[in-house]
C-alpha cells in the first residue's frame, strides 16, 4: 500500500515538473529577440524613470518591462510608455533598428518618449507580422517614407506629436487594412492625398495640427465606417466636399477648425445623427445656420466660434446632451441667452462672446448650480453684477466677462477655490481689490473704477491697468 503511495506520489511530482518545465521553456526569450531588445537599450543614452532597469541578461526577456511574449517565447508586443509629462522623465537616444530582429513582433507602442531623436523607423518594414504602429510624441523628424504602403498589414499607424516634415506619401492608399492613421502634431505640408479614398475601413482619420493646403478632398464616399475625422490646425481652404454628405450614418467626430474653410454650413449636417462633437471653428463660413440642425438632439459639443455666421441661429434641443457651446465672434445678435441654452442640463462649457446679447446678469437664472466649469460672455452689452452668480457656481474654473457694464462692489466678491481664470477688464466695476484675488492663475481687473491698495499678489501691471486710483505693486507707491 505504501509502495503504491510513493509511486503515484513520484508520477504525480514527474508530471508537475516536466508542466512547469514546458511553461518555463515556453515563457523563455528567444535569443535574437533578447539581442534586438538589449542593442535598443544601449541606443538609449538617459533613462531617469528607469523604465528599462528590468533589462539584462541575467532575466527573461519575457518578463522585462513592457515586453510582451503571450503564446510562444517570441516577442509580439512592445509597450514603452511615459505617463508624466515632467521632461526630467523622458527617454534620450535613438530607435535601434536591431529591434529588426522581433520578428514575430506585432506591436510596437512608443509613447511620450519625447527625447528620442531620428529618422522613421526603417526597421518596421522587416516586420512581417507588424500591425500596431504607435510612435507617439517623440521627436522623430525627416519625411515619412515613400514606401510607407509597403507596411500593408498595418491595422494602425499612429506618428502624432513628432517633427516629420514633406508630403504625405501617395503610396498611403495602400495601407488598405488601416482602421486608425494619426499624422496629426508635425510639419506635413502640400495637400490631402486622393487615395486616402482606398482606405475603406478607416474608423479615425486624424491629421490635425499640420500644415496641409489646398481643399479637402472630395474622397469620402468610400469610408463608410469613419467615425472620427480630425482636420483642424492645418492651412485648408475652399468649401466641405460633396462626399462629406456620405459620412451621416456613423461619423461622430467632426473637427475642421482653425483652417480657412469658407462656404455657408451644408444642410446635410442634420442627418448627422451619430454627431457628437462638430468643431468648425476659426474659419471663415459665413450665412446663416441651417435651422436643421435642430435635429441633432443627441450632440454633446459645439464649437462654430470665430467665423461670419449671421442670424438667426435655430433652437435646439439639446437638454440632456449638451456639454459644451462655443458661438463666439460671429455676426449674431442673440439679445439673451437662449432659453435652449439655459435649459441644458449637462452644459459646463458656455462661451458666447460678442453674440449682440442685452440683458442684466441679476436676470439670468440658470435651472440649476454647480453646473458650469467655464464662461465667456465677453464683449456683450451685459450689466448688473456677477456676484450671485459666482456665489453660487462652486465648481466654476473660468469666468470671462470683459468688455460689458457689470457695475457692482469687486470688494464683495466671493468664489470658490475651483476658480483659475477672472476677467472683469474694460466694465465699471468699483470698490478696492480684495485679497483673495491672489489665488488665481490668471487675472485683469484693467480698465475699470477700482480704488485703494493692492493685496500681494503675482500678476503683472496690465491686470491692474487704467482704473481710478489703484496703488501698490506692481503699479506705483501708495501716497501716505
């Protein structure tokens, strides 16, 4: 009986051992992928948040930071990433292109790595199973190779936020597996190339914050599946292509400012159902907006600021969904605050600067507090005081109110400790500075009827500038 014990007892402990035995052969690194990763360690000249301290001979490469070996001992995905923005963190160096040697890599992500220097990674073209291609915020520079469609098992490319320079490649429109491409952030220059069309199965198009010219290209007829299309920051011009009409059932994401675009709003923007962001702000459209635009119930952020829009503007109904509204520097004369806009009970991000409105801010009663997280009302012909209101918005950081005829005692103005941003300038306000002022981050106070003496505060001369008698630093002594 006892022979019979030990002898299951041996075949037991035989069998855990050759499992163990398998899982650590299968979990150990093939040599040329830890060869490919330690020559990408020593093109590495600082690493202060020693993120690759896990990396040396005497361990697994499988089991250092941010390599990744799930079902063989190959490499298929490799993470670096700086979450901190403190420049003191940031890995120097350059890319080795010993990292050809990952064949089995699959993924490759380098993000906030922004000490990293070179050109595009010539290596990525020796990966035959690369399909995940994050280079994010580095400081790559040079031109995105001619041969980039080369790369055609690509299901993402991402280079945002780097300083790579020229055209974008025509060779682009072989990247026909691509779901998501982001140049956005760098110095790309000469117009949108026509064979993005091919790229059928793009859900994010992102190339904002470059500078691109010319039209936008009339190639969205395609890409039936984009739901998220970035243009802004570039220098395009003329009116939104046809095709854009195409792009109703699914697009979400629409962001064209700060380019030169011009031409009225398309009609065609009501059936964008899905739409939950539309940005055309900075750019010259001019008309009126189309009253059908009250159809999209269910947009969250609009941003048509910056432009030549003339009255009127359609009521929309937008109570629960709306979380921000910029209709700033237009042609509009809005008389009061929209009773659509008060009504919203989401909305934290209201700026309607220069919008023609006439009313007394003691008359604007909003259906509920703490609601706001910015205000710009700015460049209107607005009174009363602000007092309540500012009493009462306990989670407001932004507060713009310049150019209007707020008259009330500044010396009993009350906010919360959420407050960064105070812009009383050019109204008659009056009373002295109170002390508390000297915890913002930003300030004016110019142009208005203040008297008496400084509280301590950081700001410079022109947040304090042509009032009555103001004195103390940073303005001059005080007499007596």
């Amino acid at each position: 009986m006892k022979s019979c014990f030990f002898h299951h007892l041996f075949l037991l402990t035989a069998v855990i051992f050759l499992r163990f035995l398998t899982l650590t052969t299968a979990a150990m690194c093939h040599p040329d992928d830890e060869t490919g990763l330690l020559a990408f360690k020593s093109a590495i000249t600082k690493d202060p948040s020693d993120i690759l301290s896990t990396w040396n001979k005497s361990t697994n490469c499988c089991s250092w930071e941010g390599v990744n070996c799930p079902n063989n001992n190959r490499v298929a995905v490799l993470t670096i990433r700086i979450e901190s923005n403190d420049a003191g963190l940031f890995l120097s160096g350059t890319i080795s292109p010993s990292l050809s040697k990952l064949q089995h890599l699959e993924g490759i992500v380098f993000i906030n790595l922004k000490n990293i220097t070179g050109p595009f990674p010539s290596f990525l073209f020796r990966l035959p199973h690369i399909k995940y291609v994050y280079l994010e915020n580095l400081r790559l520079s040079g031109p995105l190779p001619a041969n980039i469609g080369a790369l055609n098992r690509l299901d993402t490319l991402t280079v945002k936020g780097n300083q790579f320079s020229g055209s974008i490649p025509s060779s682009i429109s072989k990247l026909t597996r691509l779901n998501y491409l982001n140049l956005g952030g760098n110095l790309l220059t000469g117009t949108i190339p026509l064979g993005i069309a091919n790229l059928k199965l793009m859900s994010n198009l992102n190339l904002e914050g470059n500078r691109l010219s010319g039209t936008i290209p009339d190639i969205f007829k395609s890409m039936s599946k984009l739901r998220i299309l970035t243009l802004s920051r570039n220098r395009l011009s003329g009116k939104l292509p046809p095709s854009f009409a195409s792009l109703a059932p699914v697009l979400a994401f629409l962001e064209l400012g700060q380019n030169n675009l011009s031409g009225s709003i398309p009609s065609y923007l009501s059936r964008f159902m899905a739409l939950d962001t539309l940005d055309l702000s900075k750019n010259r459209f001019s008309g009126s907006v189309p009253k059908s635009l009250a159809k999209l119930t269910k947009i969250a952020n609009i941003n048509l600021s910056h432009n030549l829009l003339t009255d009127p503007f359609p009521v929309l109904d937008v109570k629960n969904d709306l979380l921000s509204l910029d209709l700033s520097y237009n042609k509009f004369h809005m008389e009061t605050i929209p009773e659509w806009v008060t009504s919203a009970s989401l909305l934290s991000s209201l700026k309607l600067a220069k919008c023609g409105i006439k009313m007394s801010l003691d008359d604007w009663k909003t259906r509920q507090t703490d609601l706001y997280d910015s205000i710009d009302l700015s460049d209107n012909d607005i009174s009363g005081s602000p007092v309540r209101f500012l009493k009462e918005e306990r989670q407001l950081r932004e507060f713009r109110m310049s150019g209007n005829k707020l008259r009330f005692d500044l010396g009993k103005l009350s906010f919360s400790k959420t407050l960064e941003t105070l812009d009383l300038s050019r109204n008659l306000v009056f009373g002295k500075v109170p002390a508390r002022v000297a915890g913002l981050k930003i300030l004016n106070l110019s142009q208005n009827h203040l008297c008496g003496k400084l509280p301590a505060t950081k700001f410079p001369k022109s947040a304090f500038a042509i009032n009555d008698c103001l004195c103390g630093s940073p303005l001059g002594h005080c007499k007596g």
